[in-house]
C-alpha cells in the first residue's frame, strides 16, 4: 500500500502560497513575512568563514573524545 504524502504547502484563498506552519511563500519558495521579504535565510559563505567545512559539525567525534567544530 502506497501513503500519498500532502504537499509541504497549500494555496490560500487569496492564491497566495503557504506552508504548513503557516508562513506565506514568495515566487521562488521561500517564506517571507508581512512585508515580502524573505525570513530564516542564512548567510553561509558568512557563518563559515572561519571554518572548515565539516559534514560532522557539532556531533561528538570518539577517536578525538571531543565535539567536532561547527556546532
């Protein structure tokens, strides 16, 4: 048996789009708030500008018994 999953967003009345905790969507999917700019982006070249990048970040790593950067 097959469970068909529903969409992560729904189309509003107004055929604005939103997702399924309630934040309206722009053209390309992101959320935006009440004033159409776009909410929780992340600048990533920013964050990680002093880091390595590290797939394991955060997670405790037992051959160095320590938490690997990133976190």
């Amino acid at each position: 048996m097959s469970v068909k999953m529903p969409p992560p967003y729904r189309t509003a009345v107004d055929g604005s789009r939103v997702d399924n905790e309630d934040f309206y969507l722009d053209a390309q999917g992101f959320r935006i708030n009440s004033r159409g700019e776009r909410v929780n982006e992340v600048d990533v070249p920013a964050k990680t500008r002093s880091e390595p990048a590290n797939s394991v970040g955060g997670y405790y790593v037992s051959s160095t018994g320590s938490h690997a950067p990133g976190r």
